[in-house]
C-alpha cells in the first residue's frame, strides 16, 4: 500500500499534486472566472454579514490557518485572527453571530478543536470545518463543510492534508472575495489562473529530492537550526521548523525574520544550518539584509525562493528553486522542499519516519 516509496511520508508528499487536483475539482466554473462552493451555501448578505474571521486548529492544521488568514484579509479584506484550539477555548473569544469560525482538522476528531467548535456554536457563531475526513466528527457538527480531498494520510507527520488545507483557502480567499467585490475581475481571474497551475508546479517542485538529501546528509548532525521569513514565508517557516522536530528530532526554531536581532540572533554560530524562506518581492530587500547579518556571526544558509531570482546565490550558502507563481500562492510550493528536508533528515538519522516517538496520528485527548 505504500505503492513502492519506502515511507507513507514520501508517498504522501509525492501524492501532493494528485491531491490538491482533487481539491480544487468541481469548485472552479469552466471558463475559470469563478469560484463555486457549493458546500458554503451562504446567501451574499449573509456573508457580507461577518465582521471577522476565527480560524482554529491545532499544530500543523494550526499552520495551514496562518494563511489563510494572509490569504483571506488579502484577497477578501476581512480581519482574521487564528488561534490555537487548546488557548482558543480557555480565554473566552470575543464571539457573536457576526463571526465565522473557521475549524481546521485532518483527522476531524481533535480533541480541542472539536471543543472549540462546539463553544463557538455555544457562543452564536456559525463553523466552518475544513477537514480531510468526511464522516468525522468534526465533519458531522460543524454548519458548514468544506472538504479536502487528499486522501487518507497515514504518516503522523502531516504533508498533503496541509497542502490541501491551504488549496481551500485559496478556493476560500477568492470566493469570499467574488461576493465581496474586492477583487477586480481581471485580477480573480489571473489569480484563479494561477490556482490552477499548482498542482503541475507542486510535481517540479517534487524534483528537487536527490539535492535535498545531500542537504539533509549536511545538517542531521548539527544540535540546532532555524527557519526564518517574513510575511507569508513566516508562516511557512513555523511548519518547517515543526515537521523536522517531529520527525528528525532535531532542535529548530522559526523566526519572523525581523525578530532575530531581538534576541535571537545570539543563538548563531559559526556552521548554525539557517533556512531562510525569500519569495515575496517587496520584503526581499529586508530578507537579505536579515541573512547578511546571519552570515556575518557564521550561520550558513540555504535559501528557498522563485525560479528566476538569479542574485539571491550572492547573499547565501545554497539555492533551492521552486517554480514562480504569484505571491499568495507560494506557500504551497516552498513547504514541498522543507517537508523533504525533515523526511530525508529523519531518514539519516534512522528515525521511524512514518511513527516518531511520542505522536500520534489523532489527538483525541486534550
Ligand atoms: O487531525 P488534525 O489536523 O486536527 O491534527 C492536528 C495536529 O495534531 C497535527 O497537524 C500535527 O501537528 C501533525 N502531526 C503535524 O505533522
């Protein structure tokens, strides 16, 4: 069942275009200028009704909702704050009818989530699940449900469920911007174009495996590591950091770059791996400036940016390329390379890959 890859993980991460094809199925019109949610039946004046968004999960699922909430106040501008469902619960949100709740979850049975989104309904507010299993219980009592379909994910450590989670926030993003008119129609239908393009981007981007191992070999003995970015790279630095802890067991951190000379940048030495996510153009400038101060104590850095961003090899260690797409959308292509890293780290250090110590698949207990 593990169609010949060594790891569930692998074939999962390999599984990823296939997957996120399946999520966008029948949720894009045919002339590809709009975008249908036929399982968000929200009437426009219902929608134009919520004066915010929560979004609510937990670890990796946690991940996927940081953004969508760049996501979603980019292209719909409506305010989003995402939490995690253990604090979520505990510190009385601010909740009425005018707030959709967003709850993400693979498994649909996270203990706190679910909680969240019971509390959520307690307090008047109407759920909207995203999650990977259909008969869940998450599924079953939340008012909304949009799927993802990637198929089952067996490895504990999640890869195309994330994915997929970001792809229906994507689908989400540009069709609550349809019915709010934020969005220029020219500028929906480019970006819809570009949502489209994903999945064969995802396949190029899956390339670049046999490089990823030998940077795997370069790190697994080091005691420490950091992942760093701005924006929506941040977002994609945290799960890096999180799926190689979980699997590798090495010690990672990741950072809003701008935050690393408040402290952290203490923490680099001469050899200390720095991962440093560049992909948004106008905060490149400041990136660079951020990885030349890396540099500067000894920290040696591999950058993970767009295909065609040449220069970026003068300022850093290493390059890993994915192909270019739009600024929203890059989330989905850069974590490819940093899952690989965390599988193929793990692997080196001969881990159980698809079981690391002390996780489980589901947390049902809170
Ligand atoms: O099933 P869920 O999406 O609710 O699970 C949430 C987290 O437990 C999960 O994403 C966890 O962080 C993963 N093992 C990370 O790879």
């Amino acid at each position: 069942e593990k169609d010949g890859f060594e790891h569930f993980m692998l074939k999962e991460i390999y599984e990823q275009p296939n997957a996120f094809r399946n999520t966008l199925l029948n949720r894009i019109d045919e002339d590809g200028k709009q975008i249908v949610l036929k399982d968000f039946p929200l009437r426009p004046e219902q929608i134009n009704r919520f004066e915010k968004i929560f979004i609510v999960a937990c670890g990796t699922a946690y991940h996927a909702g940081l953004i969508g909430k760049n996501v979603i106040e980019e292209l719909a501008r409506i305010p989003v704050e995402v939490d995690v469902a253990s604090e979520f619960r505990y510190r009385r949100p601010i909740i009425s009818e005018k707030t959709l709740v967003i709850v993400v979850s693979q498994s649909g049975e996270t203990a706190d989530t679910l909680a969240a989104l019971r509390e959520s309904q307690r307090l008047g507010a109407k759920v909207l699940a995203i999650t990977n299993v259909q008969g869940s219980s998450i599924a079953r009592e939340a008012d909304y449900v949009l799927a993802t379909f990637a198929g089952p994910e067996i490895a504990v450590a999640s890869t195309k469920a994330y994915t997929s989670q970001v792809i229906v926030f994507y689908l989400l993003g540009l069709y609550l911007a349809q019915v709010k008119e934020t969005l220029a129609e020219t500028e929906r239908e480019c970006l819809i174009a570009n949502l489209r393009q994903l999945p064969e981007q995802a396949e190029k981007a899956l390339q670049h495996a046999d490089d990823i191992r030998v940077y795997a070999e370069s790190i697994k003995n080091h005691a420490s590591l950091f992942f760093i970015g701005r924006g929506i790279d941040y977002a994609v630095a945290l799960e890096g950091s999180l799926k190689l802890k979980e699997i590798s067991y090495l010690h990672s951190e990741a950072y809003a770059a701008g935050e690393l000379k408040h402290g952290t940048l203490a923490l680099i030495e001469e050899g200390t791996p720095v991962i440093a996510l560049v992909t948004q153009k106008e905060l490149e400038e400041k990136m660079v400036s951020n990885i030349t101060e890396v540099k500067a104590r000894g920290g040696n850095v591999l950058a993970i940016t767009l295909e065609g961003n040449v220069e970026l090899h003068r300022n850093v260690d290493e390059v890993c390329f994915v192909p270019a797409t739009l600024p929203v959308f890059t989330p989905i292509l850069t974590v490819i390379p940093l899952q690989l890293i965390s599988y193929y780290t793990s692997l080196a250090l001969g881990n159980d890959v698809d079981k690391p110590r002390n996780l489980a698949k589901s947390v049902t207990v809170e």
